[in-house]
C-alpha cells in the first residue's frame, strides 16, 4: 500500500527520472526556486511511496491575485507538468491529497495540468479540453525531416533561409536581446510579460539547461527570439516569439528550422513546440512541422459555485484588454505587465 508524504519547502525532491520525464522540468527544484523568487508564491510538494520507491510526485503552487483569483496549480509559468504517477493508487493519494490542500487554503479551485492519451479524470474532477502539445522527433538527418513536411512548408523553410537571417544561441550574454524582442511581440500581440529578472533567474537557475535564442533581421535589428528548456531527452519551446514585421519574410520558419536542426544534432529526441489553443493560428502553424499531436489534460476540483476558469485569449471577457493593451506606450505596459502576468500562472 503506498503512502502518502510532503516534502518540507526546503526538502530536496531527489525524484527519479522515469517521474520528472513526464512530470517535465516543472517538477524540479530549479523551477519552484524559480517561482519562489520572482513571485513569492507558496509552493507544496508531495510523492507517494510503495516500499522504498517514489511511485508519484505532485507540486501544487498557490497563486493569489486580486484580478485572476486564489488557486492552486501544476506547472506554474508552464504549459504542463508537475505531476506524475506509476500507478492508480498512487494518483489517487495525490488526488486526494490535492483536494484536502485546497480545503485547508480555500482556494476556488486545483487545476492540474499534465499529458495524457486518455485524459478522462476520475470522480470529482472536470476536465477541460482546450489545449494540445506538439511533439517533433528529432534525427540528426534534418534533410529527411525536411521531407516529412508538405512541399508548400519545405518551400518557406527554405526561402527563408535566403532572406539573410541569424540566430544567435547562448545565455546570459543574449539576455538583453531575448527579453526586448520577447516584450516587444508579447505588446504586438496583446499580452503581458514578465519582467526581465524572471529571465534572468530562470537562466541563472537552469544553467546548462536553459537556452535563449536570438534571431537578427538582415540589417541587424531585432527580429525574434525563444527560450527553450532542456530536460531528458526533451527541448521544450517554453516562449518562442517573432515579431509582427519579419513574418512575412518566413522568419517563424527561419528560427524553428534552426532550432530543431540544433537540438537533433544534439541528440535530442524530442523538440516539445509548446501548447496552443486548440483551433488557434498558432496551432495551425505547429502543425506544418508534423508533430505528434499531444492531448493534454487540464483536470479542475472546484470550490462549490465554482466555475472552471477561461484564463486565455478566447475568453470573450479579455478582447478589449487585449485590444487596449497593443496600443498602450511601453512606459505603461512594461511595468504593469509582471503585476498582470504572475495571476496568470
């Protein structure tokens, strides 16, 4: 019978990796120290043993805020994580364990956000399907990846590669560059974004495994950028961002065919493009690169009177924010943005 334990805040996790693969790297330390420091946020952790094994994991974070409300989260900042189990009885104790803790807080609601084929939960959680993954293999031969793409998608990639783009790839040295063209086209479209030392301790807590991607127009301005995770045999696109005036010049293209060639010549077997909207342009482009589409499972406990929440670009609520936010000045939204952004977890 397995059993139930919580981790103390400064208790190392010590999981084992067949748990923090599909938990992703939003189970680990490096990211709760992540959101501890940024955000203050209280983050509780549990795993359950059967004979000396750690049989699941689970880390809940907590976010308050006076516009988005008191809930509790897998994968904070992320698109999916943070929970994980081998077996039914072990996702049961978690489950339960989720439910009491958000008793205890009155939080409105624990949603928990993970992969999975089958994403049907169990009695007293609600799923809410509006989110997919998209997951390229990766082979070192990128020239027969190439040819796994239409011949429509193998054309841009290519004019895009004659269009005098370059990436650059590297750390803190590009931290200035990554987080200007990450708030510039996070403002084109709308949203808001962290500030520039969320980056900076992301980078500083990841080391080797985080890297920030620059891509430079032909005249040397800024064109785009990402940041991307590396965990197992993942790399995870966690933002990847071009800005409104170099995608007709197929420089989206430019910069996934750079990445994806970077990481299979790594070895890396999976290039995670990270979650969309199911029915969203963004979807539509991810899927020109032929990935595994990947479900994944968005499971809510609520608060009695408690609807599930629609913290996204399609709420119908957000349109005219979304629309006064592309056209309010810098000074406005660069400061206002991280109060804004760390509600939306």
């Amino acid at each position: 019978m397995p059993l139930l334990r919580q981790l103390s805040p400064d208790e190392p996790s010590n999981w084992p990796a067949s748990l923090t693969g599909p938990a992703t790297f939003t189970a680990l330390d490096s990211w709760s120290e992540l959101v501890r420091a940024i955000y203050r946020y209280p983050i509780y952790r549990f795993e359950t043993e059967n004979e000396g094994t750690v049989t699941g994991l689970l880390a809940l974070t907590q976010v308050k805020h006076p516009i988005f409300g008191n809930y509790l989260t897998t994968a904070p900042f992320g698109s999916y994580g943070g929970f994980a189990c081998a077996d039914d009885e072990a996702r049961d104790l978690l489950l339960e364990a989720a439910r009491k803790l958000a008793a205890e807080l009155g939080v409105e609601y624990v949603n928990l956000r993970f992969a999975a084929d089958d994403p049907i939960p169990p009695s007293g959680w609600s799923q809410h399907p509006v989110y997919h993954t998209y997951l390229v293999d990766l082979t070192p031969d990128t020239e027969t990846l190439l040819h796994t793409f239409s011949s429509d998608h193998r054309n841009h990639v290519r004019k895009s590669l004659k269009k005098g783009f370059t990436v650059k790839f590297g750390r803190l040295d590009l931290l200035d560059d990554a987080y200007e063209a990450l708030a510039r086209s996070m403002h084109e479209l709308g949203s808001p974004y962290h500030a520039k030392t969320y980056l900076k301790t992301m980078a500083e807590l990841h080391g080797d495994s985080l890297e920030f991607a620059v891509l430079y127009a032909p005249d040397g301005k800024l064109a785009g950028a990402g940041v991307f995770i590396l965990h197992g045999s993942f790399a995870t696109n966690l933002h990847l961002n071009i800005l409104r005036a170099h995608r007709a010049d197929y420089a989206g293209e430019f910069l996934y065919w750079q990445v994806i060639s970077r990481y299979a010549g790594r070895g890396y077997q999976v290039f995670d493009l990270g979650r969309s909207l199911i029915g969203s342009g963004n979807e539509t482009f991810k899927l020109k690169w032929k990935p595994r589409v990947q479900p994944l499972a968005y499971w809510y406990t609520l608060k009695p009177g408690t609807e599930i929440p629609a913290l996204n670009q399609k709420n119908p609520k957000f349109q005219f924010a979304i629309w006064l936010w592309k056209r309010l000045p810098a000074f406005i939204i660069r400061p206002l943005g991280p109060f804004l952004i760390k509600g939306l977890a």
